[in-house]
C-alpha cells in the first residue's frame, strides 16, 4: 500500500500537485541517444513543461505516469 509520502509531484517550481504525466527528455550534448532524464508533470504544467523541454530540442516523449511505470526499464 502506498503511504502519502510515495505520492510522485510536479516537477514545476513551486508546484505541489500530484504529478500523472512523464516527460522523457535527452540532452544530446551531455547524455547517450538511448538515456532518458524525466520530469514529472501535473495536468496544468504538462504543456508548459514539454514546450520548455521542445523549444530546446529535448523532449523525447510524453506518457502518463501509470503508462510509464508500466513500461519495462532497461
């Protein structure tokens, strides 16, 4: 059973909402194509974040958090 302090965040500062989406970003100057960093997102910062990650050309991909943990990790 998940206790609260298990609850995941937004990654947006100063935001303390439950986060329900992941953001996968590569900076390819500093990490392997296959690496990916995440930032976690609340349904109001998704697209602020993934704009920020985009303009830069990091961002990879976009999924919810229940789809990510889902997912088999390397």
């Amino acid at each position: 059973m998940n206790s609260p302090d298990d609850t995941v965040i937004c990654s947006a500062k100063g935001c303390r909402a439950p986060a329900v989406w992941v953001l996968a970003w590569n900076n390819p100057k500093l990490h392997t194509p296959d690496r990916r960093k995440t930032w976690l997102a609340c349904d109001e910062h998704r697209e602020h974040l993934s704009n920020f990650l985009g303009l830069r050309g990091f961002l990879k991909d976009v999924v919810t958090l229940a789809e990510w943990e889902a997912s088999p990790r390397p």
